[in-house]
C-alpha cells in the first residue's frame, strides 16, 4: 500500500512539464469547476427560495385562523367573528409564536385621475405588528389610526403607484364591492405609504387601510374581525406548531398555514428543488467523465511502468491501488479549489449582490444567497465517493496488460 501510495504521489505530484502533468491539470480544473458550480447551485436555490418565502410571509404571516369556509381562496372574504383576547393570549404562549394579529379584507376597485385597478383591501387595527411590513414600505409611514372613527388612509404598492400616477398624500377613491346586488360604496381616501414586495401576486393585489372601515361598510358590530394572522420564529415547524394552536382555537375557526392559501406559489418554489438535483447530476457526471477520461490517459501513458512493475512482481491489486490513489489526489485537489472558489463566490454575492436579476420575473432584484456549512461537506463527500467507486473500474484496465506487450512500447 505505501508503495503503491509513494508512486502515485510522484506522479501526481510530478512539477516537470509531462504530459501526465498537464493531464492532471485539467481534471483537477474540471472537478474544481463542477464542484464549484454544485455549491453555487445549492447556495443559489437556497437563497431564491427563503428570500420568496420570506416575503409571502412577511406580508400575510405563517398561519391563518378564520372561520370555515369550503374551497375558501387567497381572495375569499371572511366571515366575521368576534375578537378573542383570551385565544390570543393562548396564541402567543404558545412556544414558536410571536406574532398575533387581526386582519380583514374586502374586494374593491381604486380609482385615480386616469385608471382604475381591482384590489382586495386589507384591514389592519391599531395593534398591527409592523415590523413585518416596514422592510418593504418605499415611501410615506403606516397608517395613523384615531379614536372617534376609521383612519381614512391607504397604503398602495408602487406597481399601483406607477399604473394610477399616485404618490404619498395623494388622495384617491375607492369603491367597496358591497355584493348581492348593492352598488358599490365609495370612500375617499389618502396614499400614507408605498410598499414593494416584489412579489406580483401581492403588488398588483393588495392594498392596506383600517380595520374599522370594514367594519363599517359590512355593518359589522364593534369588535368583529375576519381573522388573525400568525407569525412565528421557524417555519419549518409550521405544521408542529399549528397542531398546538388548534387546542385553544373553538370548533368554530380553523386554522391552515399559507402554504395552503397559496399552494401554486410554494408549488412552484418545490420545483426549484428539481432544478437543483439535476444540476448536481449533470454536474457529477461532468466531474467523473472527465476523470474517467484522465485516469485511462494516465494509465495508457504509463504502460511502460505498469510493464516494469508487473515484471519485478508487483501485483495486479497493488498497480491498481496506484491510480485510484492518483485519482483521490487530483479529486482533493479539485474538491479543495471548487471548495476556495465556490464559496468565495457566493460570499462574494452576498455580501456585494453583483449578480443582478429582472426583479420582475424573479421577485429580487440581486441572486440572494443561502449556503450551510453541512450541505458543502454533503457535495465535498459524495464528490469524493462516487468518484473513487467508479474510477474502481477503469483502474482494472491495468490488469488486462502483460508485460511482455507493455515492455514492447517506449
């Protein structure tokens, strides 16, 4: 074995200019490279998908709890319920929760000097956590609520903003769709705030105003709502902690998280998954191609030695074990350059955001980046493992050479 090792480590660590040499360069840069482009993939797909999830539920929180409503959608209006102080408090208690708030919405069309839009409207009370929202508002503050009746203010997204030609303090109407045959009620309102989430199915969707007012246009006694909103500190324990919550909900309301609400949204973020595991195939691929590919090359090149060492009485098992060693040295180096440069790219990113992106069609405008410590020692390892096990079989083809005919060429 430490024969076998010793040579494999001249050769691979041969500095003269052989051709052995420049073979090895290549496929240490091709597994670098391949590595290099598995950590970014991951790094890239990782961050897209928090950076989107972290925006849907900014806006509309984690969980939802309304009262039943079969084949209810994002855009169902809620039926009304009254307020319950004591649920909330259980709520919040609740270990993984740290946000409760109120909330109802109500269909309705804004219309400006020159254009028209369909919006849902969103009431919020004076109790709304705005931590959530701050990070996307653009322009203006939130809504300055009053005593004696509604805040008649309204914070629109700058996509409506630009399509109706409105800016803060700018007045504007809206009409509520009162339904069952009633026209609508118009109400006369001022822009406090512009938001953008970059997300199109909340910009060109929503706008947010007072509670109160919806209240006052459904007749709703004092104190209704049409749900609350739940916020909490891991969403990936959204389905533990949603269990939990059920205990203090009445049979009444039900609770569904906001996959459920939009499930074409986090559909579409689970196929990026997809993505990610074909790139790491085709990129595997790459990488044990090209070392096939040198490994045979090395190993035509130095029939002459093979020859030789077979004629002293080395063994087959040990010749072998010189190329899979030569193998594992280029395959470190290469993991340990794709490791420099994969990760120093996406530091790079996240730290400069160079990379630009169509904020339009991908909802950032820069790649944003989300990388593990443990997910590049899953690549690093299974890079190294797969590698090795089948350059196991071009590795054999020194078995097929005798001496005789290997002695032959010079």
């Amino acid at each position: 074995m430490r024969l076998s090792s010793f040579i494999a480590g001249r050769i691979a660590f041969n500095r003269s200019g052989s051709f052995s040499r420049f073979i090895i360069n290549i496929a240490v840069v091709a597994t670098a490279i391949s590595v290099a482009v598995m950590i970014l993939a991951i790094a890239l797909v990782n961050g897209f998908q928090l950076t989107i999830q972290q925006k849907i539920f900014s806006f509309w929180g984690h969980m939802h709890i309304n009262q039943y409503q079969p084949n209810a959608g994002p855009l169902t209006e809620q039926i009304p319920f009254d307020a319950d102080s004591a649920m909330v408090q259980y709520l919040k208690n609740v270990k993984g929760i740290n946000t409760v708030n109120a909330y109802a919405t109500k269909s309705a069309i804004i219309k400006a000097e020159k254009d028209l839009s369909g919006v849902i409207f969103k009431g919020i009370d004076r109790h709304y956590n705005w931590n959530h929202l701050q990070q996307f508002m653009q322009s203006g503050s939130g809504i300055h609520f009053n005593d004696s009746s509604y805040a008649p203010e309204i914070i629109i997204s700058s996509t409506m903003a630009k399509e109706l030609q409105l800016k803060v303090n700018d007045p504007l109407i809206i009409y509520f769709i009162q339904g069952a045959g009633l026209p609508p009620r118009a109400r006369k309102l001022k822009v406090t705030g512009i938001y953008k989430t970059a997300v199109e199915e909340y910009d060109k969707t929503y706008v947010i105003g007072d509670l109160e007012l919806i209240r006052k246009l459904n007749n709703w006694p004092a104190g209704s709502i049409g749900g609350y909103e739940i916020f909490v500190d891991d969403y990936r324990k959204i389905n533990t902690i949603a269990e939990e919550a059920v205990n203090g909900v009445p049979d009444k309301l039900f609770v569904r998280s906001i996959q459920d609400i939009y499930p074409n949204i986090f559909d579409w973020l689970e196929l990026q998954n997809k993505n990610e595991v074909i790139i790491l195939i085709i990129m595997t691929i790459v990488a044990v191609i090209n070392m096939i590919t040198a490994i045979l090359i090395l190993i035509l090149e130095r029939t002459n030695m093979i020859g030789i060492l077979k004629a002293l009485g080395m063994r087959n098992s040990r010749i072998q074990n010189i190329f899979i060693y030569q193998a594992a040295y280029i395959v470190l180096a290469g993991l340990i350059i794709g490791d420099i440069l994969g990760v120093g790219i996406a530091l790079l990113q996240k730290t400069t955001g160079f990379l630009k992106l169509d904020e339009e069609s991908y909802y950032m405008s820069a790649a944003a980046i989300d990388l593990h410590w443990y997910q590049v020692l899953i690549i690093n390892m299974g890079t190294f493992a797969v590698c090795l096990l089948i350059l196991s079989v071009p590795a054999m083809v020194t078995r097929k050479i005798t001496p005789v005919k290997a002695l032959q060429f010079k």
